[in-house]
C-alpha cells in the first residue's frame, strides 16, 4: 500500500505510522483482528480490536479507491483526453466522492438535452455565452440557425442546456451546493394524501408533517421515514435555500456588471436551470445516500452492541437442566439434559387451556426433577411462558431448583435449520426448540452461534439497512465474543469452532472429525495432527482453544504456545512448577518482569501472562442469578399508572430500551426517562438482559404500547447480565457524573446538570 495512504490512515485515527504499518503487514499475512489484538500487543501498540477494526476498514477503503483510479484512468486514457496535469490530480486524490467529481465531465453518458443541442451544433454558442464576451446574444445565435435549429430561441435554449450541464459537472459548483446541504439541509416527509386514513399508514403519523435538519436527525428516524416512502405512504425530501444556492453558483460562474440581456444573463438563466434541474437532484441523491449509510452505521452499531451482550450473557454453567417450550393448545414440550447438554429426555405435558391438565403435569415435572436430577428449569418466554413459569415456581421439588425465564427469540428458527436437524434428526422441530431454549440458558454463547444473528430480535430497522455490512459486522461481533470467552477444544460444536480466530468451516469439521476418531485432544500440540492444520492456523487458533484436562495447566488458559517457554523460565527460575506458579500468588509475586522481556515477547505480553496465570481459563462473562416478575401482574390490564416494577431489559435502540415486565409486551423507557441526568447512549445507562425497576406512566391497550420510567428507580436485585464494553449502571443518577447537591429536609439530592456540574468545579479551583 501507498506510503501516503498509510500517512492518511495515520491522521484519520490518530494513530502511529508504526502502528498502521505492523496491522497493514500482519492484516495481509492473513492475521484475524482478536489475534492481533491478543497476541501482537508490541506490533499494534496495544490496540483494541475496534480500533484494529478501523485501521482493517481504512485499508479497505483505499485499496478500493486504488482499483476505481485505475479504471478511471484507463476511460479517460481510452477517450484520449488524458493530460498529465489530469493524471496528477486523479493520482493525488484520496477522497472517493472528490474522484467521481474529477471523472464526472468523461463519463459516459445517456442523452441528455445538453447532449441533443451538442449534436444540433450549439456548443460554440455555449461556449461564446459562458466566456460573457461583448456582442449580441441573439446575433451570435441566428448564425447557428439550421434544419434542426428553427430559431435563435431555440439555439439559446440549447446553448444554456449546455452550460447548465457543465456547471453541474463543475468540481467547484459541485463542492458548494454540496458544503450547503452538508451545512443547511433539512429532511422533510408528508404522507400521500390517498393513504393518509389506511390503518397501516398510522404507524408513520409523526411523519405525516415533518421537518428537522438533516445533521440533527437520528438514525432510526431516517430508517423509518425511508421505510414509509419505501411502502408508499410517505414522500421524503431534501432541500436547501435556493436563493443561497443560486446567488453562490453565480458568483462563480456570472462576470458581473452585465445586463440581462446580454450573455451573462444567459449564464445567469443557465445556473438557476442547473441547479434546479440537475445539481439539487444530484447532490439530494448523494445525501439520501449518505445519510442511509450513516444511519445504517448507527443501527448496525446498536444492533452489534445488543447482540456482543446477548452473546456474552451469563451461563448457567455444567448443570442438569428441565427446559419447556411453554404453549396452551399444543402443550408444553418437556426436555431433559445432562450437565453437559446431552440431551436425555422428551416428553409433552398440557397444564393449561383447554386441558388444563394441572396435577398431572406437576407429578411428570416432579417425577423428571427426581429422575434426571434436575438442578434448573429454563421456561421459554413466549406464548404460554408466565402462566408456565408460575406453574413450575409453584411445585415443591423437595430440594432447591433454580428456576430462569429464556429468552426463546430465534428458537424456532434454530429448529428448522440444518443444523438442527444434523445434531437432532430424530426429533421433530418442537423438541428441537426446547433443547436449544436449554442449552441457551446452559451456555448462551455456544447456543446463539448456531442461529443467524438477525433471527435473534435485537436489531433496530433491521431489514432496511445494508445487509452485506451487517452481516459482516455482525460476524464479526460473533468471532470477538467467542475468541474473548475461549473455546472447550473437546466439546465445542463446529459451528462454534468456525468462529474461533483462523479456523475455517473445513477445518472445524476436521477437528470434530478427528475428536470424534481419536478422543478427546490430550494437549493443544495434537492440533497439528488435524488435517489442513498448517503452522499459520495453528498460531492463529491455539491461544483461544482450551483443554479442561490437560496435562500441561497451560493448555487450559489464554497464554499462546508460543511464549509456554517465558513461563516455564520463571517456574525454572523460581525453582518450581510451572502448576506451582499459577496455585500460589506468593510465587508469582517473585517473578521480575522486566527479565522475560526481550525483542519479540514485551512488557504488554508479559502483562498479559501474568494476569492468566493469576486465573487461568477464567470466564470473563458475569455469575448469572435469578429473577421474578411481579406475581400480581400477568397482563397489561393489570398495569396501573405510577406502578413500580421488575423487569429485564430485552432490547436497546438508540430511542430508549424496551423492557419486559411480564405481560407479553414489552415496555419502553424513553431515553429522556432513562436517568436523572442527560443520556446521550442508553448503553451508558443499561445492558441487555439487565434487571431493572421501572414506573408505569402510560398504558395504551388499544396500541399495545406501555410507557415505563427508570427515574429514581433503583436496579432491580443483582448485577447487569451480559457483556459489553462498558460498565452496566443501572436507574437513576450514577456515579462519576459530577457533583451532587445536598438538598434540605427531606428532599432529594439532585443530580447537577453538565453546566453546573462544570461550573462547581471552577469554583473549587477558587476556593
């Protein structure tokens, strides 16, 4: 790659030249982005894998505007209108819209009515009416008067088609009306007033008059409004003053001084028809475009978010689980497995309507409690799941049986696919889905990687954003949780094991294959001996594979083979092993770090080997713990304004977070409701899967809506759930947020707004 893209690169994210040359040459040698980020610490300068993420997507991006230069060097070379002085622009531009506007006026083009009066013989008359020289207009026109030409009107017009497009394809014309719509342009959208009253144009309403600047409008607006004109009840648009668009446009291309009849007011005429005609349409397009892309960005963004900590919620861990696939008419399907997730029973039990079959559902739970020795119950959260939760929290088991609400989202999915139907092809789909609403409460991660990650329910306008960006993105949160949690080499399954760092779905089948032949791996050296297993995979891969039983502790942790070596020369050094090393902190707190450093292991790596060697194999995801609905709330008429209740935060939008709480529809708390203070990113205030408190505010049962406030309202009991890159806070005002003013009597201490929270702390600096 080019030095001054590297340059470009570097100033954009304000990183080291070093550091986007090393991820350049290792992202080309085929290094994954959790491997760089884990294991190549000193190469990046100790870059997260978002940021190594960025500098991956830089490259991209280039590399993709090396291959447009070309193929717009080669037309216009074809053309023969290629001049060194073009060729140097062309090769010194580094912005993909700069590029098209340079290749614009060689483009090939469909006819246009500038191209119909070029071959009528009018651009000399463009061009004698652009230069504004002296002398008549009119007079200058009748000489073009032909066959195809009857009058000077006419040859005018045509003289100004032709201007009017040279001006449209001007860089500079372009750059302004440009930086206008960038700076001025609002979005506006009104409903057709032939679909004004059909009910399903209702859920566009906010939209049916509607008007707000373009930069100030969020994404999941724009997505809305574009699906509304997208189904036909909406009309979206762009606009900016035209007056300022025009008056700029002719200080560029109008010499002043001249009367409107001369050529000057030719152009003049010429510049209002191009910027309506032409240049508002063309620039309106390239903003719908970028602002899609953006709010496809941001939604791609949330979405990814949501699901990093669906994928990284708390696991059960190695229990015997009881799941039900909860339902009224069809029964419930009952599943038991071991603590490994086998699965070793099914049956169907009918406790509700029109059954209503109670006490003989009760004795077949009780009765598979005592035969499995069931440890947990997971209750899918669907059709059914609150009366079948309550049911089962009703049953004395005569021992302690934790009991988990699963989110059973993508389930149904799961039990119709290939793979379902490949791990369970005896059993038919309803069994399918309780195993997999099991498992998912066994071990989500492990579960969730089987289903497509749009299936599972926690994206905002999904299906209208671009969908190859957010399948890669989404791939790519799916091979950052798994290589961050690290894989069980001997149970993993291959769906799991295709995302983990530099394996391919070949080579998991291989693995699997040769685990199934051989037995479980003794060590992770026996690696090598999988077919396709080259030395390359294996460095990529090995550090994020575990081995519980391994003989070497090492096997079972995040420290890669490649440094074993470091750690067995401090065991050496101390004088023991390398097991005694990581059972007594007295022994680490001997070591000397800056002895095992050297050119290819630094200061970061070692850092990292001692932190594993503290906790090796550790599981980063949180302890799981149990949860309950209010009891005396089962369906949104039980709801009251002013109301507080539990609940679990089930989705995060850029608008606020819906909440479940119990009663089959969830909830949202706007995020002006989210917190005390202000809230710019609901990801600042919950995670996915949190417990929460909330207040009723509104309950609309015709809409199926319900208004919830998280003000003042402490978390429900036990931590945040799930994973995610920043610490989960729940309800009202949370720390490190400012100051706090302590109120009289027995009101309340307020949160202090940013301003005062600035201003308290020039005031200490004074004191």
């Amino acid at each position: 790659m080019e030095s001054t893209y590297i340059q470009k690169i570097a100033e954009k994210l304000s990183l080291s030249l070093k550091q986007i040359n090393n991820v350049h040459g290792l992202h080309a040698e085929g290094a994954t982005i959790p491997f760089m980020a884990r294991y190549r610490k000193e190469a990046t300068g100790n870059l997260d894998e978002v940021q190594i993420n960025d500098v991956v997507e830089q490259i991209k991006y280039f590399s993709e505007l090396d291959k447009r230069k070309e193929t717009v060097l080669k037309t216009i070379e074809g053309l023969g209108k290629l001049t060194p002085e073009l060729k140097e622009r062309i090769d010194s531009c580094y912005d993909a819209t700069e590029l098209e506007d340079i290749y614009l006026p060689y483009k090939p083009k469909r006819k246009t009515r500038a191209t119909t009066a070029i071959e009528k013989g009018l651009e000399p008359l463009a061009k004698f009416l652009f230069e504004q020289g002296a002398g008549d207009p009119g007079e200058e026109a009748a000489k073009f008067l032909n066959d195809q030409v009857k009058d000077t009107k006419e040859a005018l017009q045509g003289a100004r088609d032709i201007i009017a497009e040279w001006i449209s394809e001007n860089e500079q014309a372009r750059g302004k009306v440009r930086q206008l719509f960038n700076e001025n342009a609002a979005l506006s959208s009104k409903v057709l007033a032939s679909k004004k009253d059909e009910e399903e144009a209702q859920k566009y309403r906010d939209y049916f008059e509607f008007n707000e600047p373009l930069a100030a409008c969020p994404s999941h607006r724009i997505l809305a409004i574009r699906r509304g004109e997208k189904e036909g009840y909406l009309i979206m648009d762009l606009n900016i003053d035209k007056q300022t668009a025009v008056d700029d446009l002719e200080r560029i291309f109008v010499k002043p001084g001249q009367g409107a009849t001369s050529a000057a007011g030719e152009v003049k005429k010429a510049v209002e028809d191009s910027f309506d005609r032409l240049l508002k349409s063309s620039i309106e397009n390239e903003f719908r475009l970028i602002s899609k892309n953006r709010a496809d960005e941001e939604a791609i963004r949330v979405f990814a978010e949501n699901l990093r900590q669906l994928l990284l919620a708390s696991p059960l861990g190695s229990k015997r689980i009881l799941a039900l696939d909860p339902g009224f008419r069809t029964g419930c399907k009952v599943i038991c497995m071991d603590a490994q997730g086998t699965f070793l029973h099914n049956s169907t039990i009918y406790p509700h309507p029109p059954q209503h079959e109670v006490q003989a559902s009760t004795a077949e739970l009780r009765r598979l409690v005592d035969k499995y020795d069931i440890e947990a119950i997971a209750v899918g959260n669907g059709t059914a799941g609150r009366e079948t939760e309550q049911l089962v929290r009703g049953i004395d088991f005569g021992k302690r049986v934790s009991i988990f609400m699963v989110n059973e989202s993508g389930a149904s999915i799961y039990s119709a696919s290939e793979t379902a139907r490949e791990e369970f092809p005896d059993q038919d789909v309803t069994v399918r889905g309780a195993i997999s609403i099991g498992r998912r409460l066994l071990d989500p991660l492990s579960e969730l990687v089987k289903i497509d990650p749009k299936s599972i329910g926690v994206g905002q306008y999904q299906h209208d954003v671009n969908q190859n960006k957010l399948k890669e993105e989404l791939d790519r949160v799916v091979e950052s949780c798994v290589n961050h949690v690290g894989v069980d080499l001997n149970t993993a399954s291959k769906h799991l094991l295709t995302y983990v760092s530099g394996l391919s779905a070949t080579l998991a089948k291989n693995i699997v294959e040769y685990r199934t032949k051989n037995g479980a791996f003794a060590n992770r050296e026996e690696l090598k001996k999988v077919s396709l297993m080259g030395p390359k995979t294996f460095e990529q891969c090995a550090g994020f594979l575990r081995i519980r039983e391994a003989s070497n502790p090492l096997d079972n942790s995040a420290v890669h083979p490649e440094t074993y070596s470091v750690v067995e020369a401090m065991a050496g050094d101390l004088g023991c092993t390398v097991t005694d090393l990581i059972q007594q902190s007295e022994l680490r707190k001997k070591v000397v770090k800056k002895k095992y450093v050297t050119e290819k292991v630094g200061e970061f790596t070692i850092d990292d080997i001692m932190k594993e060697l503290e906790k090796p194999g550790r599981d980063p995801r949180s302890v799981i713990e149990e949860f309950r609905f209010e009891e005396t709330i089962k369906t949104m008429e039980d709801l009251k304004q002013g109301m507080t209740v539990p609940g679990i935060v089930t989705n995060i939008t850029n608008f606020g977070v819906f909440v479940d709480i119990g009663v089959k529809q969830d909830g949202l708390v706007h995020i002006s409701q989210l917190s005390n203070t202000y809230v710019s990113d609901p990801n600042e205030v919950v995670k996915l899967q949190q417990k929460v408190m909330v207040t009723v505010m509104e309950v609309d049962i015709a809409r199926k809506r319900i208004s919830l406030s998280m003000k003042g309202n402490k978390p429900a009991a036990g931590k945040p759930q799930g994973g995610g890159q920043r610490p989960a806070q729940g309800g009202g005002h949370h720390p490190g947020k400012g100051p706090v003013v302590k109120g009289g009597g027995d009101k309340a201490d307020k949160p202090l707004d940013p301003f005062q929270a600035k201003l308290a702390e020039l005031k200490k600096k004074f004191k």
